[in-house]
C-alpha cells in the first residue's frame, strides 16, 4: 500500500508532473479538459491534495482510523462500540489525535478503505475489529511500509501484528461451571456471527465445557441484533427438549431473549437461566436484573488506543492481554428446574 505521489497521478495520465500540480492546486497552465481529467485520475487513485501535502511536509495526519464492516444501525444499539470508542478518545485526545470511524457494508469495503486511507495519508494507524481466522486484512498491515495497526483479538488472528485482546475461553468455562453447578445440564448459547474469531473461540470453549461436565450443549446462531437474539431464544425455549441456560454474545441478544421468555410465558430464572456477556446498565435495570460476563469495555479501548500509539512511534508488534470479563451473578439465573 504505497502513498500515491503526483509522479503516479502524472504517469496515469500521461502529463507532465507540474501539469498534475497545476490541476491540483489550482492553478493556470493546463486546459479546461486535462484539468478534470487530472482531477478524476486522482480521486480514482485516492489520492487527496490537503493530506499529501502534509505527508510532503513529514507531518502527520494526527489521526487513527477504525471501520466498522456493519449495519450503521449497529451503532445504534451496541452498546459495546460506544464504550471502546470512549475509551480511545480518553487517550488520543492527550496527543491531540482524532478517530475517523466509517461504517461500510463488508470486509472487501474494509479492506478499500484501508487502501485508500493509506494512500491518502489520512490516518497514523488504524484499530482493526473484529478478528477472523486467515483474516484477509492481515496481509495489508504486515507489508513493508504499511499502516501501523492494533488488532482486538486472540493473537493466533493476527501473527504478525500487536492484538489487544481478552480470554473469552476462560470467561466461556467459567460460566458454564457456575451453571452447571446449578444442575443445568441442557446449555444453549445464542452466538453472534460464526465468522468472527472470537465467536469461533467462545463456540468451541462452550461444545467442549459443556461435554466435560456431562451436559448437552446447543448452539443458535444470530447476528448480535435483538431480531435475531430473540428469534434464536425462541428455537432454544420450543424445541422438543428445551434448554434450561442460555449464554448470550452480547447484552443486546440477552436482553431481547429475556422479552421472548414473557412472550412465551417462560419464567426467568425459574423455568430458564441467563447470562448476558458485555453487561450494560440496561442488564442491572431489566426484571430480573441479568447475570453477565462484565468486561471494562470502555478500560478495553482505551488499552488499545495506548497500544495503537506506541505502534505509530515505532514499538515492534507485540500481544497484549487485557482483563478477562468477570460473572457478576444477579437475578436471571438459578438452580435448574430439573433439580427442584
């Protein structure tokens, strides 16, 4: 990912370098016609005046970058993402940086972005979310001369660069040890989306947990969205043999399925048990209150923005775990029904 120059935008268009300067910034010497074509040649290369010029000068952007490959409503309802960027802005703004956050559709966008991001200056670094197993985004930033960039995620998805990441598999085992000591031995867990590494970290913690305690573990798939978190509530609680436990990916899913338990006249925690990962103070104000796997999310983005700045001042790629979410037991859980 090679900064575009004012040599490439004039090799592309077949003009002298001072035509392209001229068509840049404005000035006379070239006609009507090359003008717009120097301008299209450049926005199609990504390459934006304001910004090489300050990589021209050794300045530099004053910025980190992070995007986001989901639903812009995600922001709307994720309470997640809110707190983690609260947390970077508390340690980038010590150094005057900015955050540019973009939502696009799909990792290719992702991955367009980063491109052009890069070519333009526009940013010192970048935080990349959501780590996949063979990441397709891993290649781009462990090029010579790439971006410098802060993986969120378990280290074996991102080989090669610095992660900032928590151990879901331990928080998984511990919460099913707590249910299972209750008597649960039918478990289903409503995940978030398959592709994502620590959804695929949490599902195998969970099937093998689950297995080595004696109990049946069932997997629903959904989308992090309270839809489908209710929906996937809905499968575990009508099928042939019910679950008596449910663990959440996140608060949102949790709190949607704790709704599709009063539809179907299921009752919390005395028919089925709860637990929410990422606590939210709406999981304290729900009745009953959920247990949850708490995490300091906003603790969490503020240790990967530090790391992310360490990067940009040319620390070597390392991994850095963070705290490992905490079970905070309330009122959505309890014995098994079978055990009373």
């Amino acid at each position: 990912m090679q900064r575009i120059t004012i040599a490439d935008i004039a090799r592309e268009a077949g003009v002298s370098t001072g035509a392209v300067s001229y068509a840049l910034n404005g000035r006379a010497g070239v006609s009507d016609e090359t003008r717009r074509r120097i301008l299209e040649i450049a926005r199609n290369l990504g390459w934006e005046p304001s910004q090489a010029a300050r990589s021209l000068s050794g300045a530099g952007a004053e910025a980190i970058g992070m995007v986001l490959a989901r639903s812009p409503e995600t922001l709307g309802f994720e309470s997640f993402f809110m707190q983690f960027i609260a947390g970077i802005e508390q340690v980038i703004s010590q150094r005057s940086f900015a955050l540019l956050l973009q939502v696009v559709p799909d990792i290719e966008a992702e991955m367009r972005t980063y491109r052009r991001w890069r070519a333009a200056g526009r940013v010192d670094g970048v935080l990349v979310v959501d780590a996949r197993e063979n990441d397709p985004r891993l290649p781009l930033f462990t090029e010579d001369d790439s971006l410098p960039a802060v993986f969120v995620g378990n280290p074996e998805f991102a080989t090669g660069v610095t992660s900032v990441w928590t151990d879901d598999a331990a928080a998984v085992q511990e919460t099913v040890r707590y249910l299972t000591a209750l008597g649960h031995r039918r478990i289903g867990r409503v995940s978030g989306n398959a592709s994502f590494g620590h959804v695929h970290i949490r599902d195998i913690a969970f099937a093998e947990e689950v297995a080595a305690r004696g109990g049946q573990s069932v997997i629903s798939r959904a989308d992090f969205t309270p839809e489908q978190g209710a929906a996937a509530t809905r499968r575990l609680l009508t099928a042939p043999e019910p679950v008596t436990a449910i663990l959440f990916d996140n608060d949102v899913m949790a709190l949607a399925g704790l709704s599709a338990t009063q539809e179907l006249g299921v009752r919390v925690p005395h028919d089925v048990s709860l637990v929410a990962w990422n606590g939210s103070p709406l999981c304290d104000a729900a009745f009953p209150p959920l247990t949850t796997l708490s995490h300091d999310v906003t603790a969490f983005g503020a240790h990967a923005a530090r790391r992310l700045l360490d990067r940009i001042d040319g620390a070597a790629p390392e991994s850095f775990p963070d705290t490992a979410p905490v079970l905070r037991v309330r009122g959505s859980t309890g014995p098994s029904p079978a055990g009373r």
